[in-house]
C-alpha cells in the first residue's frame, strides 16, 4: 500500500454540510473514502479523454431474430479482437438478448467500438461503461 498523507481541506460551511449529506446518501463512512473515490472518478475521466489505455464494460440488448445482427455482432468483435477480453451473452427471453463485452484498449478504440455496436440494427440499447485499467489510479 502507497503512504498515506494527511492533508487539510478549506471549504464552506454550507458545501461541507451537502457533501456530507451526499456522502451519506452513498453510504460512505468517512469523507476520506468519498474524496478518494472523487480524485479517481476525475482520474479516470482524464484517461478516457487523454486517450490512454482503458478498460470498461459494453453491454447491449438486442432481438435476436433480427436478420443477420448476430452474426454483425460477432464480426465487429473479431475485428477488434485485440481490445474484446472476453464476452457473456444472456438469452433474457424469447426475443431479447442480453451481452455484456469486457474491453482493454485505447480510449479511442473502445469507443469506436461502442459507437458501431450501437448503430447495428437490432440493438436496442446500448452502454459503455468507462473504468480503468487501474494502473494509474493509486
Ligand atoms: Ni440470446
């Protein structure tokens, strides 16, 4: 574990008391926890934006007796085979299907990837879940 570094905070009354109030609400135990959470939820921001390399989650619903989104699907993610981990697909019901796609990569081919599945037809709804590779982030 890094050292830890204690270091004092000025702020309003008036915002201290919302962030506790917030902080609270999300279940924190103490304001150093939601600080830390803060600083890396910003960390992680600037890795997506300065392009480095990421990690994150795609998850998509679609029918999957629409003709050929299946294999679409399949295709696109063998042509980003080096940033496509690893892949789960949940049959929800009759017609809809659930995948949920584990990536690595550079911030710009994830979301290039992103960005074509939502555009297949037949995809209902798609996420992109951004995180980190967390090398980065303490
Ligand atoms: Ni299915």
């Amino acid at each position: 574990m890094s050292d830890l570094v204690r270091f004092g905070i000025s702020l309003e009354k008036k915002l201290l008391d919302r962030f506790d109030r917030l902080i609270r609400k999300k279940n924190y135990t103490n304001r150093s926890e939601a600080i830390r959470d803060l600083i890396r939820q910003e960390l992680v921001r600037k890795e997506w934006q300065a392009g480095k390399e990421v990690a994150g989650a795609i998850t998509l619903v679609y029918d999957h007796h629409r003709q050929g989104v299946g294999q679409k699907l399949t295709d696109i993610q063998h042509d980003f085979g080096r940033t496509v981990i690893s892949t789960q697909h949940i049959h929800l019901d009759h017609d809809n299907c659930l995948e949920i796609i584990a990536v690595r990569g550079s911030a710009k081919k994830v979301e290039k990837l992103s960005h074509i599945l939502k555009s297949i037809k037949g995809v209902k709804h798609e996420t992109l879940s951004m995180t980190s590779t967390g090398k980065e982030i303490g």
